[in-house]
C-alpha cells in the first residue's frame, strides 16, 4: 500500500451520497493498493480459473453515520483486475469501478528480505508496477498510528445515483505488517486515474508504504442506503 496525501476537493466529487471524508490528523489520504485474492467464492461457489487473481486499486478513506454510530469506510477511485468476467459480476453487483488489465506478480521470498511485485498495463498502455522489500519479521498494527487508520476500515460505499448509496461490510482478523526497507511505484497516474490525482501521486513521495499479510475475508450482502 502506497499512501499518499491528495486535498480534500479532488475526492469531494467522488463522494457517494451520505459520507463524509475520513481524515488522518487533517489529512485526505488515497491508497495505490496491489494484493492477490485466493480461494475465492461468491455465494459459496469457486469458479474454476476465477479463484486466484490480483487487483491493484486506487482508494480513499470515507465514513457514514447510521444515526447512531460514525461507520469508516473506503471508496474507490479505480479497481483492476486481469479478467473481464470479475470486473462483470463486481460492478453488477456492489456498482464497483472495476476494469481489466494484463496482470501479473512476484512474491519472492529471502532469507533477509521479502520481494513482492506487482505489475499491470491497459491496452496500448505501458506497463505500470509497485515493487517494495520488506523484512520478513510479522509484527502487530500499533493502536492509533496511520497504520491503524488505513487498515482498520470495515466497510465499503458506493454510488448507486444522485441520492443512494450501497454500503457493504467487510470481516477479516486484525492484519499484521511487515517493516519495508525499499520501494517503488512506476506507473502513469494521470492515464490510470485522471490527471486531478497526477500532482499528488506522480513523481511524489509517498507518505507512507506498507505490506500487510492478509488472511481470510468475507464480504457481506450490500444493502442501500437512502435519507
């Protein structure tokens, strides 16, 4: 995850309806995220040569309240990923911002250092890529550091029109990190997301890089929200 601070008015557009921006100490932060799903299901079903695939997508950092409690969330900017048919079902069914791209990645595992490579290019694009070198020693998420603010965000929200929202819940075990050394991000911002983010993103340094071990999630029916 690559983290980066963009201002406030180049994500107000991209609200859906009835969320606000989630802040970091003042800051609107967006994510270039690279990880791999495995093992997929959807409604209980794997579906042979769909199960096991990579997504890069850009998100930022949003929150709700439900009259009772303030809900924090992501939405997202962009999602890619290497088949057609999950960008389909996706956008079918949580109104996502999928697309398709040529994909691929490298995990490479050392005895003092963990490589992990991610690597996408659109048609008649150039190839875009996220490399780090983390250390592989496991270690816990400290409470209240960004760390905490950009993993701990269990909902998702999407625009369905002008006044509804779909809101879906997201389950998974507290994530743990490993410390990155080195990194790089190589990719054209302003063709993948639109020049509004190309000054905050292109050529910037970023504020913050992390690599997560993952683990299993469950992504909950979507529901709509109106008021």
């Amino acid at each position: 995850m690559f983290n980066y601070e963009v201002n406030p008015a180049v994500l107000q557009s991209h609200l859906p309806p009835h969320t606000q921006l989630d802040l970091h100490e003042g800051k609107a932060i967006v994510s270039v995220v690279g990880f791999l799903f495995n093992n997929v299901r959807v409604r209980s079903i794997q579906w042979p040569g769909f199960a096991n695939f990579e997504e890069v997508n850009l998100r930022y950092y949003i929150k709700y309240f439900d009259g009772e409690e303030w809900k924090r969330g992501v939405g997202f900017i962009s999602e890619i990923v290497p088949k057609s048919l999950i960008s389909t079902i996706a956008n079918f069914f949580y109104n996502e911002h999928y697309s398709t791209a040529e994909m691929s990645h490298d995990i490479v595992h050392k005895s003092e250092t963990l490589e992990v490579t991610y690597r996408w290019k659109k048609k008649n694009q150039d190839w875009n890529t996220m490399w780090l070198s983390a250390h592989p020693k496991l270690n816990a998420i400290e409470p209240n550091s960004q760390e905490e603010f950009i993993f701990e965000h269990y909902f998702g929200y999407n625009k369905l029109s002008e006044t509804t929202t779909i809101e879906y819940a997201l389950a998974h075990p507290r994530w743990q990190l490993y410390e990155v050394n080195e990194y790089k991000l190589s990719c054209n911002i302003e063709k993948l997301y639109g020049a509004a983010f190309a000054p905050f993103i292109q050529e910037v340094k970023p504020l913050t890089v992390f690599l997560a071990k993952g683990s299993e999630v469950e992504v909950r029916t979507p529901r709509k929200l109106f008021k």
